[in-house]
C-alpha cells in the first residue's frame, strides 16, 4: 500500500508529522520533500506517484485552498484519477487542518477527516479510511512505571555482575606471591543509594613476602 500526501508549502511541518505517523503503522508514503530525487522531472514523477497511490491524502487548509501553485494540480490529477474507481470507492482522503471550506463539487461530496482541535481523533479517522488499526498507544503514566519497574528489575542482575569480576579477580590473584594490587576492569556504576559495595572487597598480608594484596571497586 502506498499513501500519496498533498500539501500546500505552509502545511509542511504537518504534513511531514502525518507522513511519520502513517509510515509507524507500516504503511509507505509518498511526500514529494522526501521522495524526490535530484535531477528528476518532478511533475512528471508527481503524476505518476499520484496515479499509482492507493489513497490520496489532500491536507486541506485556508492557505492551500486560496493560493495558486502545483497543489492545485496534484488535486486536479487526484479527481480525476478518482474517475477510474468503481463508485463508492476510497481514493481521495480530504483531511482539514483549520476551518476551510473546499470551493469544489467533488470534493465537497467527500467526506473528511479532521486534524483540529483533534490530532489523535482525526488520525484515527485517517486509518479507519486506510483500513488499518490505529497504533495502541501506552498512557505515559505507565510508560513511567513500566520503566522504574524494569530498572529496579536489573539492579539485582546489574549486582550480581559485579559481584562475579570481583570473585574471578580474587581467586585469580590469591595464589600470587608477589605484591598485587588490582582494579576491575570497567565495572557498571550503580546510582541507587540504596544498593553499595564494600569500601575494601578484600585485603590480606602475605607473612612470607610481607606483602599486601588489595582489590578495590571501581
């Protein structure tokens, strides 16, 4: 499926926020600001990716319905592509980001979507017509508490990681009998107060070489 978006210049910025959305729920689009290439004939790739689009989306505004320019003509292909579908069928997604009123008899006849004061209310209309399922979105609330609960999961695991180097770098220098001094190599840093180590992990004097072992945290 391919989503072919018309917009006015001043209507960039929502625009390219819709195309975002469209393409989180797996659906491609089609934006001439992002899809064009460099040395290409522009109107003719713009007639040819209306034509071969499933669904037009025309973002209609009181700037792209009063100014002269190519979204004119992108709409005007639209319509008449629209022509070649069977009666009844969804081609054309007229989607209103203010209070305009389109001038056009076909587009009038078409019901759209919404974007104002709803975003989220006239996406979801967007993906009814689309026919796809509205992304399920987490409250942030409980994003919040899914992340604190995951955290506070891994500082066991994170404690016993540290626990382990600190063991193998012990067992591996206790049979030395030269002087040892070690630090573990770039252990995790713990920031819950909650959770600390040992100041000295572990000292002993060797009574045969007079020297001292020490292993510290890092």
């Amino acid at each position: 499926m391919k989503v072919f978006i018309s917009y006015a210049r001043e209507d960039i910025e929502i625009a390219r926020k819709l195309r975002a959305d469209i393409e989180k729920a797996g659906i491609k689009t089609w934006l001439d600001k992002e899809n064009l290439l460099p040395g290409q004939d522009w109107k003719a790739v713009i007639r040819k990716e209306i034509k071969e689009s499933d669904y037009f989306i025309a973002l209609l505004s009181s700037k792209s319905l009063s100014k002269r320019g190519y979204v004119q003509k992108e709409l005007k292909t639209a319509l008449d592509t629209l022509g070649e579908f069977p009666k009844g069928e969804i081609f054309i997604i007229p989607v209103r980001l203010d209070a305009c009123e389109p001038m056009d008899e076909q587009l009038q006849n078409l019901h759209w979507a919404e974007v104002f004061p709803s975003y989220q209310k006239g996406l979801n209309n967007i993906f009814r017509a689309l026919r796809i399922k509205p992304p399920t979105r987490i409250p942030r609330w409980i994003a919040v508490v899914l992340s604190l609960l995951i955290a506070g999961a891994m500082y066991p695991l994170i404690y016993s990681e540290i626990y382990s180097k600190l063991i193998k770098i012990f067992r591996t220098s206790v049979d030395s009998t030269e002087e040892f001094v070690a630090e573990p190599p770039a252990l995790p840093k713990l920031r819950e107060p909650n959770v600390e180590l040992p100041e000295r992990v572990f000292e002993k004097y060797n009574y045969q070489t007079g020297c001292v072992r020490k292993i510290f945290p890092a």
